[in-house]
C-alpha cells in the first residue's frame, strides 16, 4: 500500500512540475490558463489509467472539478480546449532529473 500511494503521490507532482509551466500570483492567476498550462496531461497507459481513476486527465480536473473521473478522457477528447495542456509521458517523467527528486 505504502509504495502505491507513494507512486500516486510522485504521478500527481510530475503534473505540476513541467518545463514552461504556467505559474501566476494574486492578481494575474486565472483559473483557465491555471488549469491549461499549470497541470499536464499525463498520458498513460490504458491499464494505468483505469489504476490510477484518470489521474493523468489532471488539466482536465482542475477546469472542471464536478467531471467524475469516468468522463475526464471523454472531456478531453469533445474539447479542442484541452489541445493546449502540455502533455507528460512516463518515459519524459521517468528521465528527467529534476523529475525524480
């Protein structure tokens, strides 16, 4: 159980942590551009995507938070919105450095 939610715990980090990721404060934060360009679209495998509840649809959550966890791939399939979030493959989160700690 530990290594679990240790895994889903570092998943859940590399959404935020990307090169370019947008960050803002106070005045200039928008809840749009803080949910497009803040989190990622974690592209996962099939199997872990049905493990992890569709985790990697993180871009999607933050703009739509009452989307159950079912719908998120469909959201961001129907939404040419969705094209922009940056999108993190596991082979990408896996080899960088910065990405491990």
């Amino acid at each position: 159980m530990v290594p679990a939610s240790i895994a889903g715990v570092w998943l859940f980090s590399e959404q935020h942590r990307f090169e370019g990721v947008h960050r803002a404060r106070h005045a200039a934060w928008d809840r749009v551009a803080a949910s497009l360009a803040g989190s990622s679209y974690l592209q996962l495998p099939a199997l872990l995507r049905c493990l992890t509840a569709s985790l990697g649809f993180h871009h999607v959550h933050h703009l739509a938070p009452q989307i159950p966890n079912y719908l998120l791939e469909a959201c961001q399939n129907a939404h040419s919105a969705f094209a922009i979030a940056r999108i993190v493959t596991l082979r990408e989160a896996f080899s960088s450095p910065d990405h491990l700690l």
